[in-house]
C-alpha cells in the first residue's frame, strides 16, 4: 500500500527526539492516525450533512430521521474502515493476525467505545452534575484511552 507507506515515512519524519522523550512510537502514531480519521470523520458529515442529506429529514416510509443522525449513520461506515486501515496498516503495522480477526476484533472494541460514551456522559451529566460539554470532553480523553488500549493489547497486538 503506498498510501500507508507514505504515511508511515510521515509519522516517522515527525516522530522527533522530543516527542520520543515523552510518548512511545506505538502511541504517537495511533494519535496522528486518530486525529486524521477524525478529521475525516468531520468533513465527512459536513459534506453528507449539506449536500447528501440537504439538511432535511430523510424518511424511509417506516422512519423518519432527522438530518444530523442521518449523516451520522451515512458516515460511520466509511470511517469504521478507514479507522481500521489506518490502525492496521500504520499504526500497528507489525502485526501477525489475520485481517478479519482484527477486523472482528476493532468491531467490538468500537461497540465498547459506543457503550463506554453513553454509559460515561450519562454518568458525568445525570449523577455528578458535570456541564455536558466539559462531560463530553471527561468522555472523550478516557474513550481515546480505551480506544487506544484495546487496539493495542487486544485488536492489533502482536
């Protein structure tokens, strides 16, 4: 994959003597990687929102949904798989197992991080009172660290 190549020559160019001090190879670039899959994820549902979906509820003559989840549910898949290609083959590019055990295995540790989301703003907003905002902000540092956890020690471990 040339594509991977070239990013990984990226993260290594960028993977400095600073950084290295601080954070390990594994962990900056699962960062770089996650970072690019959300910024993906983003311009994504901007473009599907305002020009797929037309800002307008879609029915499917069973359901109606509204536009914003409408365009959650077009872009997940998309950035399902470009978080596990990028996980696969840049981030943890020296493991051994077969693609569609990781996949298997990046599938449940997103549900976890789904369950883990909910499960900790509810928390956060409806038992110790925290603003939503800065909930969802507690939420997303410790999804970001399970996330990194999993993939590691259970999705893509050597």
């Amino acid at each position: 994959m040339a594509i991977a190549r070239l990013l990984i020559s990226l993260i290594d160019t960028l993977y400095i003597k600073p950084i290295e001090r601080v954070i390990s190879r594994y962990t900056f670039g699962y960062i770089l990687c996650g970072g690019a899959n959300m910024v993906l994820d983003t311009l994504w549902y901007y473009l599907i929102y305002h020009y797929v979906v037309l800002e307008q509820n879609v029915d499917l003559g069973f359901v109606v949904i509204s536009p914003h989840i409408a365009a959650l549910i077009i872009v997940f898949p998309i950035t399902f798989f470009t978080g596990f290609l990028l996980n696969r083959y840049v981030a943890f590019r020296s493991t051994e197992q077969r693609t569609r055990k990781q996949l298997i295995r990046y599938a449940l540790s997103v549900v976890g991080s789904i369950i883990l989301n909910y499960v900790l703003v509810k928390l956060f907003v409806e038992a110790c009172h925290i603003w939503p905002t800065v909930s969802k902000m507690l939420t997303t540092a410790i999804v970001a660290m399970y996330s990194f956890l999993a993939a590691r020690y259970f999705t893509f471990r050597k």
